[in-house]
C-alpha cells in the first residue's frame, strides 16, 4: 500500500510479503523503490529522501503492542537501505494500514493501535477515526507541508528509556561550535544558526547549495555522532542536525533541519520533538533563541513550511540526576493512496546493496 503518513510518504508492507532475509528484503526495496537513481524513474520513489521510505509491519509478539513497526529508509542516489532511524511521519499511516490488513481489528467510532518501534523497541499509541469499524481518513486537522485536511492520527510517545541528552551535557562544543546533542526519539544536534553565519531563515534549497556550508555541518555530524554514542556516522542518516533561530510566527523556535545531507522541507515528527524537548533542557543552546511556551503549552517547532506543535514535557533533573521527558505527542494526518501490486525492477539489472541494513533486532540500530 502507498500511503502519505505525515509529510512524508512510502510503501507499507506486510512483513511475511517480504524476504525474511535483510539482504534479499533491501536489494527487493531497492528494485521496488527505483534506487539507485535521483529520479527514482523506475520506481515507486519520489525522489527525495522524504518520499523513498518503507514500513513493514506485522503482529506484535509484545503484549504491550499490537503492531510491529520496522521502519526502512532507501537511498535515492545510492543502494542502501538503513534500518538505523524511526521515522514519526510513516508512522502516522501503520495504525490505519493495519486495520486495513486486519491485523487489528476496529471499533466502531475510534480506534487505537499500540505500536512497537523495532528501529528503537519504544512503544507508541496511535488514535484515529473508524466509524463503523473502517479507516476514515478525511477530517479537518491540517498539517503544515500537506495540502488540505484529512482525520487527525493522535500519536503518543511513552518517555523513551534511552538518555535525553546522550553526551550527558546540555551543552557540547564541537568543531569550535556550542551544539546541544539531544534525543527524543531521534538522535539530534541543535546548533545556533548564527552561528553558522546564516541566519535560519533561508530557503532550504539555497541552504542545501551552500557548499561550505555543508563542509562544516558534516565536520559537526561526525564528531557529534561520536560523541553521542552512535560510532562512526559518515554513512548513516542519523544525527540529524536542527539550525535553530528565533521564532518568526509565535512559535518557539525557528528550524532548518538537515537529514543529515538534504535540507527537510518541514521537519520530521521525532526530529521535531526532539527539538521541542532539547529546548525546554536548562542551559541548552535554545536559550536566548527560543521563545519558550507557558508550562504545558505546546512547543510550537517552525520550519520553512508552516510549523509543527508538539506535547512535551521535561523533568529537568537537578544535580546528579539528568533531564528526562516525561510525555510527547503529536497530530498527523495519514491517508491511503494507493492499494495494488508492485513489479519491481528485474533482479539481474539491480545494484547490490552497499550495506545491507542488518538484521534488524533492536541492539543493530542504536
Ligand atoms: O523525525 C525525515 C520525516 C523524517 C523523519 C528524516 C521523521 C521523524 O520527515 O520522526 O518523520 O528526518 O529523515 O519523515
């Protein structure tokens, strides 16, 4: 099924229509997808890293879930499929695709889908219309980077059990520039635009065409990677890194988001509140950038597109005691666009992967 889930959109699958094999799943995805190729010509894929995505998903053996949720990001330039990010936007689309496929069954009225993250093992719930025990996709919640409105999917996140701030500081200072490395569901670097020398507010197209740009913020990326436990990251797409500047539009905060090499044309779900979360951290680089909301008030994430809200709160810990978060949720929207068969590209003219993504337990991917 092609699905929009958020502001991105993939191909969702049920897990047994797959190889079980990680190696034979992603050459298939590669084919399926049109990778490697910019234009994805030859495949379902759009392009873009944001519209080159996977789920696969199947029945929970986890009694607290319903729905495994294995996310897949393919390469648009490259043969590579990683396992190593979650992705909030496809999420939006698994509780209504498992109810399509049967997986969970629906009440009538609304239904909710407890879903583990196998790219993370956290849990999260999702809530969404099914008058008379069917997905209802149309409603009135609009999201900032998709046209019109479509039924709102509620998506809560329990704390998650990894560290907010995996270096143990709200404040690093790497490649001589003061970053907050945080994680909220996605490994992040917050970095103050300014200074970057530019301001936070370019178009991300221009800022993507900024060749020293992109130097320093990979120079960033790996030291920051090491620093936040994740080894060596050249080839993975996680940490991302957030620019952040001061709000324009009564948000919080002003973002440009790099995933890692592209500029994000709004922001992802997880990315986003791991901003949100990085914000309200006591003596992070937000401060004196940030405009921060009233306690409980949602944090309102600006990106080049509109913004995105976010539901979170931070114990800021005190003394030995880190920050943790205490919740985080959001609203998406989801909708079904396509339902049908896919013929991949041949397998005799298919590039092998790089690196296949592993085997996907969760200790491969954090
Ligand atoms: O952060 C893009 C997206 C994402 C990921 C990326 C996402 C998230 O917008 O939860 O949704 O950061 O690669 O789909």
């Amino acid at each position: 099924m092609l699905m929009r889930g958020g502001t991105s959109k993939g191909a969702y699958f049920l897990a047994g229509d797959l190889p079980a094999d990680p190696a034979a799943r992603d050459g298939l995805l590669l084919r399926i997808m049109g990778s490697p190729d910019p234009r994805q010509i030859d495949g379902l894929g759009g392009a873009h890293p944001l519209t080159s995505k996977v789920a696969v998903v199947s029945a929970s053996a986890d009694p607290k879930a319903d729905v495994d949720y294995l996310f897949l990001q393919v390469g648009v330039e490259r043969p590579e499929v990683t396992d190593r990010q979650n992705c909030g936007n496809l999420l939006a689309g698994v509780g209504p695709f498992a109810v399509e496929r049967g997986l969970v069954a629906a009440g009538d009225g609304e239904t909710s889908v407890r879903i583990r993250m196998r790219n993370t093992g956290e849990l999260a719930v999702a809530t969404f219309p099914t008058p008379g025990g069917r997905v209802d996709y149309t409603g009135s919640a609009e999201i900032s980077g998709v046209p019109g409105t479509a039924a709102a999917v509620v998506i809560e996140f329990p704390p998650g059990s990894g560290p907010l701030l995996p270096t143990g500081r709200a404040r690093d200072t790497v490649v001589g520039t003061e970053v907050t490395c945080v994680d909220n569901g996605m490994p992040t670097v917050l970095i103050p635009a300014r200074s970057l020398e530019v301001t936070g507010y370019e178009d991300p197209r221009d800022l993507e065409e900024d060749t020293a740009l992109a130097d320093r913020l990979r120079e960033i990326r790996l030291e920051a990677g090491r620093l936040m436990g994740l080894g060596d990251v050249e080839n993975a797409t996680v940490p991302k890194l957030s620019l952040l500047a001061p709000p324009r539009h009564g948000g919080a905060v002003t973002t440009r988001t790099f995933i890692p090499v592209r500029c994000h044309t709004s922001i992802g779900v997880l990315g986003a509140a791991s901003v949100a979360a990085g914000l309200l951290v006591p003596r992070g680089v937000g401060e004196g950038i940030a405009r921060l909301p009233a306690p409980g008030d949602r944090v309102r994430v600006e990106h080049p597109t509109g913004f995105l809200e976010v539901e979170t709160s931070v114990d800021p810990g005190s003394g030995d005691t880190p920050p943790t978060v205490r919740r985080t949720a959001v609203v998406r929207t989801a909708r079904k666009i396509f339902d049908g068969t896919v013929f991949p590209r041949s397998a005799g003219t298919a590039p092998t992967p790089a690196q296949p993504s592993g085997d996907n337990d969760d200790s491969a991917t954090r």
